[in-house]
C-alpha cells in the first residue's frame, strides 16, 4: 500500500513549491522524521512539532530525534514531557535528554538523571558517561565527576577518548 505524504512549505525561499512525497506505510515515521529534522535545521522549530503531533506512530528514532529538537529550540518542558511519556526507553533516549539537560543548562538535572537510569540497573556506554561528567565540570565538582570516572574505570570505557576527554575538561575547568 502506498500512501501520499503533502505537506505544503509555505513561504520559503525556494518560490513557495510544496513537498510531495510518496512513502509506503512502513516509511511514514521515517520521511515525517525527516521532514521535522529538516523544518528544525531551518529554524522552524514549531513546524517540525506540528508535523510530530500529527503523526499517531513514533519509532524510538523519530521520538528521540523530537527531543533533541526540543532542547535545541529550548523548549525543555516539551522534551521532558515528551520522554516521560515514551513508555520503552532505550539507553538513546537517556543520552538525548542528559545531553539535552546539560547543552540547555540544566546542569543539576543531568546527574540526577544518570543516578536515575543507575537505579534502573541500565547499561551505560561512553556517551552517558561523559556527559555526567561534563556535567560535574560545569560545576565544579571534581568529586562526583571522580566517582563517575572511577565506574567508568570499574565497567572499563576509561580509555576511550570521550570519557577520557571529559575528565581532562572535569580536571582543567575545575
């Protein structure tokens, strides 16, 4: 089955033309996603949550790609709400709100999120990590940003150079 995705783009520079796509019903998620990453990167940050709320199935991508959006264009309460109501998290979806919390300031958040996704036993990878302790460099808290490391020693990703670059920033800025 195919189906046919119009979605006018009023007023752009490109003479007004209008986007048609023609998707099957497996790919509707995919080209909607792509269809809000492109109004975002365009600074229509509103159409892109237009064209989201429209569409009734999100994958993990789709949901994931909206919070950043979200955050992008500060809208934070939006991308709070919109994760608290994803009902299956992947470890992605943690990564895009603690990177999200800590590029919009909500530096305090971040780490009360990781400690979050600890106590639902989660696997973190390098990501997580460094983020966390980019977190505690940001506020001065070479302790905790320490222990962090000292897990990140204990799982054995200390050696790989995003962690590692993390604890150089917790360890200069501080």
């Amino acid at each position: 089955m195919v189906i046919h995705v119009f979605y006018g783009f009023r007023d752009w520079e490109f003479s007004g033309a209008n986007c048609f796509l023609v998707v099957d019903c497996e790919n509707v998620a995919k080209a909607s996603q792509r269809m809000c990453d492109t109004y975002a990167k365009c600074g229509r940050p509103d159409e892109a949550a237009n064209v989201f709320n429209e569409v009734k199935v999100h994958d993990n991508v789709f949901l994931n790609s909206m919070i950043t959006i979200y955050f992008n264009s500060n809208r934070i309460e939006e991308a709070r709400k919109l994760f608290e109501s994803t009902p299956y998290k992947r470890l992605v979806s943690w990564n895009s709100m603690l990177i999200g919390l800590i590029q919009t300031g909500c530096l305090v958040e971040a780490p009360d999120l990781f400690r979050r996704m600890n106590r639902m036993h989660f696997r973190m990878d390098k990501f997580s990590f460094s983020s966390v302790i980019s977190a505690y460099a940001r506020i001065t808290s070479v302790e905790l940003g320490e222990q962090i490391f000292a897990r990140a020693v204990i799982i054995g990703i200390e050696c790989d150079q995003i962690v590692s670059a993390s604890l150089i920033d917790l360890l200069i800025y501080t």
